[in-house]
C-alpha cells in the first residue's frame, strides 16, 4: 500500500469488514467474522444468503459497490477468475475508500492477482490475494491453512481476520505469491486422490476390501490428509460435494497455465486434469471431487 493509503487508513479497535461470496465456503467463513464479533457486510449474487446470513448475524446487506464504500477490509470468495475480475475490478477498486484493504480469498490466476494489486495501488487500496485450503470444513470450523500474497503492511493489518477463519496463516511473498501457492496446492490434492483412487481400484480388482486397503496405507508412509479426509466418501460411493469436480478442474486449469508460464512440464498433472475433464462432460461437476475415483473405476472393467 502506498504511504498515502496508509496515512488515510482508518484505525479502529474492530474495522467494518465486508464480505462477497456466500457460497459453500464464503458463507460459513463470514459467519465465524461475525460471530468474532466484526461489524459485517455482506453481498451476493442471489440475494437470498445475503439476507439469510444477515438475519442471522445481524451483518448488513447490500450491492458489491456499498459493501466497499462502507467497509474498511472486504473479503471476496468467489467462483473464478472471470468472478473476481468482474466483482474486484469493477466494483470494488472503483468503490473503495483509500485506505480500504480488499483480500480475495478466491482461487484465481497469479496475473490477475497482480493486476488488481497494481490497479488497487494505483487508488491508494491495498489487495492481497488470500486463497484457502482445507475445505468446507475448514471453512465451518476456522481452520483453514491461509496462503496471503501482497505487501507485508497489508498482510499484518488483515492478520487479526486472518486467525479466525485459519489456523496456518502464511505470508508467502508478493501480490500474486498467494495464488501460486495455492496452484501447488491443488495439484497436490489432485494428484493424491488421484493416486489413492487407482490404489482402490487395483485393491478391489484383486480381492481386497477397500477398508483393508485404507487401514494399511494410512499406518505407513502412504498416509495422506487428502486419505483421511475423503475416506468415507471413497469407501461408501456418496460423493456430495466438499470440493466440487467443477473447482478442482478450474484449479488444475489454473495451474497448467501457471505451468506454461514459467516453462515447468507438469506432465502428471495434465493428465489428471483430463480425467477431471472427463467427469465434467459426463455432467458431474457438482460431485465431490474425490468422485474421480468413478473414472478409474470406469476405465478397469477386470478379468
């Protein structure tokens, strides 16, 4: 943030915070604002929420644009980079009061980060971009790991709003930072269930109960969060959505450009990419992502 944002910043014990995007994740995250006692705003694009979600916290709702007049940090949890484009650039940059610090909590593109960075400086705004891991539950429970690119003044002014929706909290380096790591992040998950799946469906094929096999891996150095967290979905067949097929395909989207960028081969991750890419023609893309599972077991009829 620029010293003239900075000197125009208005310093409060509990700052007005703003929130746009009540969706699987953004609605329980601005309920845990509320809840720790933050003055909130909130919008969204069904109206619905935002006046569920007020009734319920007492929170104010309103349009994007008054949402950032009346805030003084604003949150965005939002489908895309596309979402966040239209919502960050055209609404709140415009809108905002300088001094105002804007943290999109969304998984976009690293060069979209930049830009609104760049843009929002340019107003005197700080930006950083704060992309999430851990899920719906993380979500609900305030224990999601925060990966926040951007300034370091930015980043120490959100960090009390930071801690109560997260549990690991990181500054990993400048505007656009956050977003990168978030790219590595999701390749990770992919991969993992992706790996756990196929070890299922050679497991299953070979006469041994799924259950067994979970059981085995996780006491040894096969043990993995993704494991533990998708196992009962793996193992009963039920995948409504934590993360959704349609977010880990944009996400692995995210990260192959990413890939292309800096000239990394990411040759494993694409094709992941492809078989996500295959549940989503098939019309799948609001199952959990750990569905993935159902191509592998598509693609192996046995003997």
């Amino acid at each position: 943030m620029t010293s003239a944002a900075a000197a125009t910043h208005k310093s409060t014990d509990r700052p007005q915070v703003g929130f746009i995007g009540l969706g699987l994740m953004g609605y329980p995250m601005a309920k845990n604002l509320a809840r720790a006692g933050y003055r909130l705003a909130v919008s969204n694009r069904s109206s619905q929420k935002a006046e569920r979600l007020a009734s319920e916290t007492g929170a104010a709702a309103g349009t994007p644009e008054e949402v950032a007049k009346n805030s003084d940090v604003v949150f965005t949890m939002l489908p895309g980079p596309s979402e966040v484009e239209a919502v960050v650039r055209r609404a709140l940059i415009p809108a905002a009061r300088p001094g105002t610090t804007l943290v999109d909590m969304s998984t976009s593109s690293p060069p979209l980060a930049r830009k609104l960075a760049r843009l929002g400086s340019e107003r005197g705004l700080g930006v950083l971009d704060a992309p999430v891991s851990g899920g719906d539950v993380g979500a609900i429970e305030g224990t999601l790991s925060i990966m926040v690119g951007g300034e370091a003044e930015d980043f120490e002014r959100a960090k009390p709003l930071f801690d109560v929706l997260g549990k690991t909290v990181t500054h990993v380096g400048p505007a656009g930072a956050g977003q990168v790591v978030k790219a590595a992040n999701q390749v990770v998950v992919a991969l993992t269930i992706e790996a756990v799946s196929e070890a299922l469906v050679l497991a299953s094929r070979g006469g041994v109960a799924p259950e067994v096999v979970l059981d085995v891996l996780g006491g040894g150095l096969a043990a993995n969060k993704v494991m533990e967290v998708k196992r009962e979905k793996l193992l009963t067949g039920d995948f409504v959505a934590g993360g959704k097929v349609a977010s880990q395909h944009k996400d692995l989207g995210i990260a192959l450009q990413t890939a292309r960028s800096l000239g990394v081969a990411m040759p494993a991750t694409a094709l992941v990419e492809k078989l996500y890419g295959s549940l989503m023609s098939h019309g799948l893309g609001d199952l959990d992502h750990s569905a993935l599972l159902k191509v592998l077991e598509d693609l192996s009829p046995g003997r």
